[in-house]
C-alpha cells in the first residue's frame, strides 16, 4: 500500500483543527478536518459498499475504545 493509500492521522495534527462542519444546535457535527479526508477518501475511492465496510469496522473499533476506557476507569477508581 502506497502512502497515498493510506487513512491514518496526518503526522502532524494542527493543535486545533477547524471543523469541517458546524452545528450550534448539534456539536456532534463539529467534524475534525482528517476524519472527514479519511470518509471522503474512502467515499470516492470505494463508492457505497466501502463506506459501509467502513462503518462496520468504525463500530467494532468503537466498541472496543469504550470497553478499554471502561477498563480504565475501573483501575482508577
């Protein structure tokens, strides 16, 4: 896989990126600039059935993120 190819974080994330996105009523469209690059990346690279594989990895990775965070709290408490 090229450089190009790839979705990861820039190297070198600006300390406070600009939304793609605003909503004053919803702040869950408050959209970080990269975030965006990587859907619409794989929006145009993959079409629909890329942005569903997409979103079925984000939903496993997400519940992931909150059963370690989970785990966290509990040592910390």
């Amino acid at each position: 896989m090229s450089s190009s190819d790839s979705i990861d974080a820039p190297a070198d994330p600006p300390s406070h990126p600009e939304p793609t996105a605003s909503s004053d009523t919803d702040p869950a469209l408050d959209i970080d600039p990269a975030i965006a690059e990587a859907v619409d990346g794989v929006a145009n690279r993959f079409g629909v059935l890329g942005l569903e594989q997409m979103i079925a990895y984000a939903d496993d990775a997400l519940s992931d993120a909150r059963a370690a965070l989970d785990r966290l709290a509990e040592v910390v408490e």
